[in-house]
C-alpha cells in the first residue's frame, strides 16, 4: 500500500506560516500582560506556536490509515510512564488497540544557539535513553518498538549559520562538530540520533523569519533530516501497524 503524502510541500508551507503567526499573536499578547517574558523567547514559551505541526502531523497518521481517536494531542492523554521517571508528557501520542504507536516531540529555536542546542541535547538524548528503556522494559505492555520522533524548527538567520570554534583541553573535539554553524551542528545531532538508533526520525527545519510569515519558506540542510523523510517514516511505521492488526 502506497505512503499518503499527498500535497505535502503546500501543507508544510502551511504550517510554517502558522508557526510565525501564533509566534506574533503571542509576542502580542505578552506585551500587554505583566510576564517579563520578553522578544521573541517570549513567543516561542507560549506553548502554542507549533499547533499547526501537531495537526499536520495527525492528518498524515489518520489519512495512512488509524483513525483520529488513536492520536492524543492534549493534556494527560500524552503522558505515559517512564523508567528512569515516573511520567513523560509528549506533544503527540498515538495509540491503537491499547499498543503505543508512536511518541513525538516539536520545538523551535530562535535565539542563543550556543546554549539552547547543548541544553536541548542533553534534553533530547535523556528523554531518548528513559522511552526506549521503559520499552525494553515493557513499561508499554506488549507495544512492539513504537516510532520515536523529533522535529526542530530553527529560524533561519545569521547567528545560526555563523562557524564557531570548539575547544577540549584533553582530547580532541569530533573534527565535524568543528568551526561550523549551530545549524550544522544541530542537524548533525539529529542525524546522528537517527544512526545510532536513539530515534527513529529527527527532523531539523531552517525557515527565515520574514519569508517564513509571507510564503511559508523553509529549507533543511540534508535529506536525512527533512521533514519529507521524518513524515515517510511515521507512515510507513504507521502503515505497518494497520496491516499487522487488520
């Protein structure tokens, strides 16, 4: 059975500028509220800006064939025990006849790269070790390997493409972490979670703030972290599920 993907570059362009908007919407809000939450981290802590996402996302599960009660998008619906901790909240779960499907986790980036990305690596990788323990554990039930997923939206600007250095007083530094972007970087992390089985896909998104708003633009720096591929794969993933269970 053939992958439903249809129209895809036209929704995800979609969602792109919907990202933007909400950003602007909540940016809005805030300045009239009395938080101290202020520029644009402000909009990216609204919790909302990634709701186009999440629904794009549960189209294509629900149009490769589970239907849209089995996809949990809020509040206790996404959480499910872990190993290492007691709960882990998700921005999307799917769950079919009592078998976990699939878990998947969205953020954005707009601002200080530098700290951002080793804080959402150590983020990323513990959430990682603590889902596929609690697997391995059958913390799940009888679940066989669920799709683990991430995607990452970084805007796409000078700061973010700007080559750095890296320093280790010890032992040398990978040399393909060395002087280049934090971009670079990212999408060699999520590459490289991919590779070593950590997720199933990571997706890395660059879109350009003005461009972003107006047409939906975005670009990703390699096949193996595009959102076409992240999508294929929870289909395919997807897809498997349905038939095993028909």
């Amino acid at each position: 059975m053939p992958l439903i993907l249809d129209n895809l570059d036209a929704r995800l362009r979609r969602a792109v500028q919907l990202f933007w908007l909400a950003q602007d919407a909540a940016l809005q809000a805030k300045k009239g509220s009395a938080r101290k939450d202020t520029g644009r981290r402000g909009a990216l802590t609204s919790g909302q800006h990634l709701e186009a996402f999440i629904a794009l996302i549960r189209e294509i599960v629900a149009e490769n064939g589970l239907p849209g009660s089995d996809i949990r998008t809020r509040g206790d619906e996404v959480t499910i025990p872990g190993y290492f901790r007691a709960t882990k909240s998700w921005d999307l779960l799917v769950v079919h006849k009592g078998l976990l499907v699939a878990a998947i986790e969205l953020k954005s980036m707009g601002s200080s790269f530098g700290n951002n990305l080793n804080n959402r690596a150590e983020e990323i990788l513990g959430q990682s070790l603590d889902f596929l323990k609690a697997h391995e554990r059958r913390v799940f039930g009888e679940s066989p390997k669920p799709f683990l997923g991430y995607c990452v939206l970084l805007s796409d600007e000078p700061a973010a493409h700007r080559a750095i250095g890296a320093s280790s007083p010890h032992f040398p530094v990978l040399p393909e972490f060395d002087r280049v972007s934090y971009a670079k970087r990212f999408a060699l992390l999520c590459r490289k979670m991919v590779e070593e089985e950590l997720y199933t896909e990571a997706c890395m998104l660059l879109t350009p703030p003005g461009a972003g708003r107006v047409s939906g633009e975005y670009s990703h720096l390699d096949e193996a972290t595009s959102f076409k591929r992240f999508v294929a794969g929870l289909a395919a993933h997807v897809a498997k599920i349905v038939a095993l269970q028909s």
